[in-house]
C-alpha cells in the first residue's frame, strides 16, 4: 500500500502553515460554517498526491475554508478513530501515529 508521504511532508511545510495562518487570521479564526472557533484548515478540493504541488490548489485561499471540529468531521462524514484529524487539521492515520 503506498503512503501519501508527499501528503504528510506538505503539511510539514512552512509554506502551508504559512496559508494555514493567513486563512485563520483572514476569517477571525472562526468556523466559517457555524461560526464556532475553527480549528482546522479543510481543502476544498481534497488534496492528492497529484495535485498537492499544485500551489493554485494547495495553497489557495479561496481553496481553504477554516472548520470547527464537528464541522470538519461532518464534511469527510468521518467519525470513526481512523478518519480523525490532529489539531492541526491533518488526517491521523492510525498505523501512522504521528
Ligand atoms: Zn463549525
Ligand atoms: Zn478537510
């Protein structure tokens, strides 16, 4: 099974955590759903690994929407453990901790 360490080493990067903080900052750090406190940075289009050097998408603002917890969950319409995200918005992957 191959692991999307493209994935993994993209979220790493200043120049996401760099976007991560724009969009924050740019929306209050709010939900822009429910207006909760969001606390992760969702893509709209789902980054893959063709597409994640694609700055027009992977670092796009209008491709990021800042999501509280709960709504980031029911946009993947994942709850179970192995769907979930860290605090920084990343997927967790189980067999992958870290
Ligand atoms: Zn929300
Ligand atoms: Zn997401």
């Amino acid at each position: 099974m191959k692991k999307p360490k493209v994935l993994h080493n993209f979220y790493k990067s200043d120049s996401w955590r760099t976007a991560r903080e724009l969009k924050i900052m740019t929306v209050d750090s709010l939900c822009e759903r429910c207006g909760a406190i969001g606390i992760e940075v969702h893509h709209k289009v789902r980054l893959s690994i063709d597409n994640v050097n694609d700055t027009s998408i992977s670092l796009n603002q209008d491709n990021l929407e800042l999501l509280c917890r709960d709504c980031h969950n029911k946009e993947h319409k994942r709850f179970s453990k192995e769907d979930r995200f860290d605090k920084d918005g990343n997927p967790i992957n189980p067999k992958k901790p870290q």
